[in-house]
C-alpha cells in the first residue's frame, strides 16, 4: 500500500545548512545570519518530502537564485 507523504517547502539563504535525519526530521540553521527562514528573503526554495515505507528523502529545487528577479 503506498503511503501518502507530505510535502514541506524550505526557504535557504547562502549560508544555510539542511540537515536531513534517517526518519526523515528535517533541522535547517543558518550560522551566518540569525533570522527566521522566510520565502521572501530565500535565495532558493526547497521541496522535501520523505517516504517512510522506502526510507528514500526527495528533494525539488523549486525557486533556485537565478531565476529570481533582482532589484
């Protein structure tokens, strides 16, 4: 039976560490700067989702730093 898996979105700034465990908890730090992660600010938008039943971690590169706009 397959297990349905939802999908969380990760805002990462330059600098940004994702750390991914073997059950899948996500821990996301930034040692360069203190600020909450916001889509707003990201340099590069993540899509993670974890299928227990396979043990295998996705990742989708959803918005990366190139393709964004710059004032």
């Amino acid at each position: 039976m397959a297990v349905k898996t939802e999908k969380v979105r990760i805002p990462m700034q330059l600098g940004s560490e994702l750390r991914i465990r073997p059950t899948g908890e996500l821990a996301l730090s930034n040692p360069d700067l203190e600020l909450e992660p916001s889509e707003a600010v990201a340099d590069a938008v993540l899509e993670y989702s974890f299928d227990p039943e396979t043990r295998e971690h996705v990742i989708h590169v959803l918005e990366p730093l190139s393709f964004k706009p710059r004032p």
